[in-house]
C-alpha cells in the first residue's frame, strides 16, 4: 500500500513539472490573468519597416484547475499616430477570449506592416484587460500595480 503512495506522489510530481503551458515558476497566492509577449515583457518594440511581420501576445491564466470556463474581455487601444490596415491588421477582431478548463495560455497576434510612422505622435497598441468573468481571478499580478494588467506595443522607424 505504501508503494503505491510513493508512486502516485511520484507521477502527481512529473505531471506538474511538465505543464509548460502554466507559468509554474510564478508563487503567487491568489489568482490572476495577465497579459505579455512571447519573452514574459510587458512592453515590446516593434520596427516600422517590418512587413508581414506576426507577433503573438499571450493571455495567461494563473490559477488552480477550473471545472469552469473564464472569459477575459479587453481592449485595444491605438495611439494617433497607427492606423489598422496600414500599419496593422489583428489577426482576429475580438475582445474577449475564454480560458476552457485545463487551458491557461491564449494567444493573441497581431500582423505588422511597413509603413514608417510619425515620431511626433503616439505609435502604440496597448493591449488592456478590462474584465473577468470570475471576481476570484485579479486582473494582472497582484500587488498595487497590476503589474502585466497591459501590454504596450510600439512601433518606431
């Protein structure tokens, strides 16, 4: 009997080291939705001159297993200086993504053209969660700042 405790705590450790699609190095008490980019930053950069050039943003769900679903809403906020279909395109138009249980990354991409941009005015998309759909689940890491609450895109020449 205690051989098959030993066993059952033994596969229980290997399947939780290899969930790569949970951040488990993050020790966090409560839980959270964030937003980043493929690196873990909350900021990026991207080159004017890019064309056809696809980032992908991810929402990340910290949180135990969810029997179920959590909707994310957001919204995408465009500084003066971009205009969609000139210097952008989403790869989906939608404000809101829904984590299934058992799921706790969900891209977003965003498709760069080349187009040089003004450096007088604001070239940024800003990625902003606005609500969740469980009052147990913060927006962004906990903490005053809310930290990873946005992500902030810029394209420079």
């Amino acid at each position: 009997m205690k051989l098959n405790n030993v066993i059952a705590a033994i596969a229980a450790l290997l399947l939780a080291a290899s969930c790569s699609d949970r951040p488990d190095d993050l020790l966090f008490k409560d839980f959270f939705v964030c937003v980043q980019d493929e690196n873990g930053s909350t900021s990026s950069r991207v080159l004017a001159s890019s064309n056809n050039l696809v980032m992908t943003y991810y929402f990340q769900l910290v949180s135990e297993k969810r029997d179920t679903p959590l909707k994310v809403d957001f919204d995408i906020i465009v500084g003066d200086g971009l205009t969609e279909g000139v210097d952008y395109v989403l790869q989906r138009d939608i404000r809101s993504i829904e984590f299934e249980p058992g799921v706790y990354k969900k891209p977003f991409r965003i498709n760069f053209k080349s187009n040089a941009v003004d450096p007088s005015k604001d070239n940024t998309i800003t990625i902003q969660i606005t609500k969740v759909s469980d009052s147990g689940v913060r927006i962004g890491y906990p903490g005053p700042n809310a930290k990873f609450s946005n992500h902030v895109i810029e394209k420079y020449n």
